[in-house]
C-alpha cells in the first residue's frame, strides 16, 4: 500500500534522512521511533506530500503496476490518506459535532450525522459535541484530532505523536483503535514515542536515529 525507497532529505546543509525505505502493506502498521529532532515528523509530512523529498520517491497503490507518487492534490491519494499532523486544522467556529459531521460529509460519507455521532462516542467527546474547538483541553482536542482521522473513509492512516496529551485510558482507547485499523485491512504509519503503544501495535519499527 505504502512504499518509501531510497528517501532523502536536506535542508540546506543539514542531512534530517537519507536513503530511508521500507514498504508497509494493508492491514500492517510501522512505527518511526527515535530522539527528538531525528527526522521523523518530517518524513510523515513528506508521506503526506506537505513536503517533498531532495530524492527517492515516496508511491501508494494496492500493486506496484498500480503504485502513484504522492501528490496531496490528487482526489485518489486525498481520498485514502487520512493523517494527523502536529498543524493539523480545526473549523474554529463549528462545534465539534459539526466540524467531524462536516468531515465526513465532504468525504462522502453517507448519513454523516450517525457517523460523526458514533466516533463521537468512540473518542469520548459526547458530551463536549456542542462546544467549540478552543473550548476543548489538550487532551480532547487530541482526541477531536484523531476522530477528523477516523469518520472519513481511509486506506491508510499517518499520524504524528497521536498519544501526545492523552491520559492512560485515551491510549487504551489508541492502541485499541490502531488494532482495529490494520484488522480492516489500513496501513498505519506513526511516530511514537511510547513504547508500549508501539510494541502493541506496530508490526515493523524503524529507527530514525540511524537515519543521519
């Protein structure tokens, strides 16, 4: 589903990663792990298409013969990419219900107000569904984050840190979720820090730290 090789980028004299491949398939999850500063946001935006590589090639596709470079203004490759970011957007002005109702609905999901209503649910924010974003703690807004990620329809999932700000039983509610994913045939991509979110979910881990 995803394939990186031979990934390289600069940032005028400074190497952030070099000749990075890996390949992660549908229903398996890869986790980047390393220090702070070792390149791995910037991968994840390159994956996205928010940036671009020096060189090396970045594709997706169900089979090599179908493979297509990452292009963030291809309908295709918006419409199976879901990822949370750390400048990841919020409608300021629409409550929480209604900016996930207007997710999905942009995504074409049908009855859209069912579907926001059950991640909801799901994200533990059915009784902040009626306040603005700015209204939200960290840890809701993580969580109002990774819900934008889930209502739509996706084939893989790219997220940055998603455990930042959350407590014990939001990472349950996590790894939980991430298992979910792969088992409905997604492909994860994440960067983590936590350890046991990514012994539990992640079938390859790759060390940034040896990238430079």
């Amino acid at each position: 589903m995803l394939h990186v090789s031979g990934a390289c980028r600069r940032f005028g004299a400074l190497t952030v990663f070099s000749d990075v491949g890996f390949d992660v398939l549908p229903g398996e999850a890869c986790a980047l792990v390393g220090s702070n500063g070792s390149g791995k946001s910037t991968l994840l935006r390159c994956i996205v298409g928010a940036d671009r590589l020096e060189y090396g090639t970045i594709t997706f596709g169900l089979e090599p013969s179908g493979a297509e470079p990452v292009d963030e203004s291809a309908p295709r490759f918006r419409a199976a990419v879901a990822s949370v970011l750390d400048d990841h957007a919020v409608f300021p002005h629409l409550s929480v219900r209604e900016h996930l109702e207007l997710i999905a609905s942009a995504h074409g999901v049908h009855h859209s107000s069912s579907a926001a209503g059950t991640v909801l649910d799901a994200i533990g924010l059915t009784g902040a569904a009626d306040q603005l974003p700015g209204t939200l703690s960290s840890g809701q807004q993580r969580r109002l984050a990774l819900g934008s990620a889930f209502v739509r329809p996706r084939s893989i999932v790219v997220l940055d840190e998603p455990e930042q700000h959350l407590d014990a039983k939001g990472r349950r509610w996590l790894a939980d979720t991430l298992v979910a994913e792969k088992a409905a045939g997604v492909s994860v991509v994440l960067a983590s820090h936590d350890e046991d979110l990514v012994a539990e979910v992640a079938d390859q881990r790759i060390d940034a730290d040896a990238w430079r």
